[in-house]
C-alpha cells in the first residue's frame, strides 16, 4: 500500500515511494553535482546518506521510473533490445503496475475518489513525432497509458476526459472492468466512516461491537466491527522514460491520483509538461507526488527545458525540486519548521543515456543502465 504522511490533506501527498529511503542532500553532495542547489527556501535540509549523481556519466540506452517501477524497466528494456517503439516499450512496462492489484496507487487496485470510484489519468509522449495523447478522470479501464497511446496514435487530438475516454477506450475494443478492488474498497469504507463526526457515518470509535459474528455482504463475517485497515491519505504513480540507443526518447505517467479526491480532479499525469514530457532533441522526464504543484510549475517541461540549457539530468532534477519548494506560497502547504508538508520526485534522462532522479522528502527510482534494473535512493532536498 502505498502510504502517505498522514491523515492531513493538505500534508498527505507524499507518496510511500517519498519516504522509502532518506537519502537527502548534503552540501557536500550538493557541491559534488555542481552546486545546482544552494540553498533551500525554507527548513534545513536533513543530513543524509551521500546522493546519487552517478547516473549523469552513463550514456547509452536507459530506462528510469519512479521507485514502484523496476518491473517496468526490466519489461521496457526487454522490449527495446527487441526493437520496439520505445513508446511500446515503457507503456507494456507501466502496464505490470497497472494490472498489479498490490499497488494501490496505479490502474487496477487503485484507491478511488471521495465516492469509491477509481479514476485514473494518464499520458505518454513520443519524442520522434514529438507528438502526445492522454486520458484523464476514466473509468473501468485497466490500462489507461495503453489507452493514452492510442490517443497519440489514432487521433488528432492530445487529451480525451471522462466518458469521451471511456467511449473512445471500448472503441478501441478495451474491456470495461470493475477497478475497485476489496482492498481498496474497505480502505476508501474506512476513510469515508472516519472522515469527520458530523456526518452520518459512525467513526470507528463510534460503533459498537455485535455480541457475536456478523453477517456481511459476502456472508458470514467478523466479529469485530471496527476495521482495523490502516489508512492514510495515500497516493502514487509510476513514470517510466526510455532512451532509445539511437537516442530517441519517449515517457509516460499513469496513476489512480491523490486518493478521496473530487470525482473529476485531474492530476500532473496526464498534463503534459506537468508530470510528464519529452523532446526527442534533449530528453525526457517526469514526477510523482503533490500533483497541483507539478501542473502549477510545469515541473517536467522545467526539466527537460533545464538539459536543453546546459544542465545534467541530475542538475535538472534537484532545480525542479527546488522551484517547487520555493513556489509553494500557501501557509498550508508548510510546517511550523519551514519545511514542505507534501512530496514530489523528479525523473530526468538525457537523450544520451545520462540520468538523475530527486525528491523533496527523500524516495527512490529504478533504473535500467542496458546492463541491469536497479532501485536507487533519489537525492533529497530534506
Ligand atoms: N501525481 C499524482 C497526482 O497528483 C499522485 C502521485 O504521484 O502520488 O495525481
């Protein structure tokens, strides 16, 4: 499960992937990767492990993602060895995730908005005809990436939402399926009961224990009336971008979104720019976490737009983070301490293979150099 900080709103859009590992940022890493950051707005970065810069000297053919994703790059680079669109690639990559009912922040299993339905977005961009599709806020259909591609492909259009997504996904012979998984059913039953006292949901220490076993919807159940799942406000997503040996580039981003959301809101995923873009001159990258301050800082063209200009992978990633830290001007989204009360990752891979990943609050990413998959820490702004 892919658990956020906590119970807060406003402070729960890390994703688990955020806090897997610490790694963040010291000076001394810091002055390693060229000084990049010099400072963080807000809050002391903590001390930490040394970061990873080392994906800025690799060249050659590369597929990185976000840290639930190293079964999507060892797929994606086994599809790249075998000649395939590097679209193709990363898309049958994200789709193990999608299908995977254990991770709860993508596709199938994912955790639903506020009224228990799975909504998922997603995009993929295509650097050779430097062209896009995405759907957003659909429904019943397992592999929205799969379906964003078909977007690119099959129309002249870069975005279908809602229904139209949905429609155009069974025209394009797309089963519609139940996404809500039990798991993720009872998790969103627990929110929803516990979410606040005036309403006419009782709260788990409202309720009243049976004198004995119960009978559920499914037949006989527990004793207990108090679901004991835990839940936080819990959200996730995987990118994944390829780097052909040739050097073009690809990237895409599928997600179920910010759990309990309002039915409609669209997350960074399927924006382009936002959670997701390529240029097959440059590079490609994307994020993960607090989706409204991707979309508001355009975080993944910001990358892709910082390699343009001269900096690593690496570089670029730790600015994107930095810019977002910087520009969240709302109290709320601060501690006492200064320090940010969301999270975000950053992806950014060269056209030549060269790599970096960052985070706010510290998370990881996977990588697949040609040689082999790996999970690494990100560098970490705290
Ligand atoms: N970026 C996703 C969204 O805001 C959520 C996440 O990555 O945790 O929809």
């Amino acid at each position: 499960m892919h658990a956020g900080a906590g119970g807060d709103i406003l402070a729960v859009m890390s994703t688990r992937r955020d806090f897997l590992t610490s790694a963040a940022v010291t000076t001394a890493s810091l002055a390693a990767i060229g000084g990049a950051v010099r400072s963080v707005s807000a809050g002391q970065p903590a001390a930490a492990q040394p970061a990873t810069g080392g994906g800025d000297t690799h060249r050659g053919v590369c597929v990185i993602a976000s840290g639930n994703g190293l079964a999507a790059v060892n797929r994606a680079m086994e599809l790249l060895n075998q000649g395939y669109d590097p679209a193709d690639c990363i898309v049958q990559g994200v789709k193990i995730v999608e299908d995977d009912p254990n991770d709860q922040s993508v596709g199938y299993g994912g955790l639903p908005n506020e009224e228990g339905i799975v909504e998922l977005d997603a995009s993929v961009m295509h650097g050779p005809t430097h062209k896009s599709g995405a759907v957003a806020s659909i429904r019943n259909i397992k592999n929205p990436a799969q379906v964003a591609l078909l977007v690119l492909r099959r129309t002249n259009h870069c975005l279908l939402v809602g229904d139209g997504a949905l429609r155009f996904a069974k025209q394009m012979g797309f089963p519609e399926e139940n996404l809500l998984t039990e798991a993720s059913r009872l998790a969103w039953l627990k929110w929803k009961a516990n979410v606040g006292r005036d309403d006419f949901w009782l709260n788990d220490d409202e309720r009243d224990e049976p004198v004995g076993r119960v009978w559920t919807a499914d037949g006989p159940g527990k004793l207990s009336m108090v679901d004991h799942t835990d839940v936080q406000h819990l959200t996730g997503t995987i990118h994944c971008s390829a780097v052909t040996a040739k050097g073009d580039v690809s990237s895409c981003t599928t997600t179920s979104g910010l759990s309990w959301k309002i039915p409609g809101r669209v997350g960074d995923s399927p924006i382009i720019g936002a959670g997701n873009y390529c240029d097959n001159e440059v590079g490609a990258a994307g994020c993960t976490g607090r989706g409204e301050s991707a979309i508001v800082n355009l975080s993944a063209y910001t990358m892709v737009m910082l390699m343009e200009q001269g900096k690593t992978p690496q570089e670029a990633a730790i600015i994107a983070a930095k810019r977002m830290v910087d520009r969240a001007k709302e109290k709320r989204l601060k501690g006492p301490d200064g320090k940010p009360r969301f999270g975000c990752s950053f992806y950014a891979v060269r056209k030549d293979g060269a790599y970096g990943a960052a985070s706010i609050n510290g998370g990881s990413f996977a990588v697949h150099d040609g040689k082999e998959g790996r999970v690494l820490p990100t560098v970490s702004l705290y």
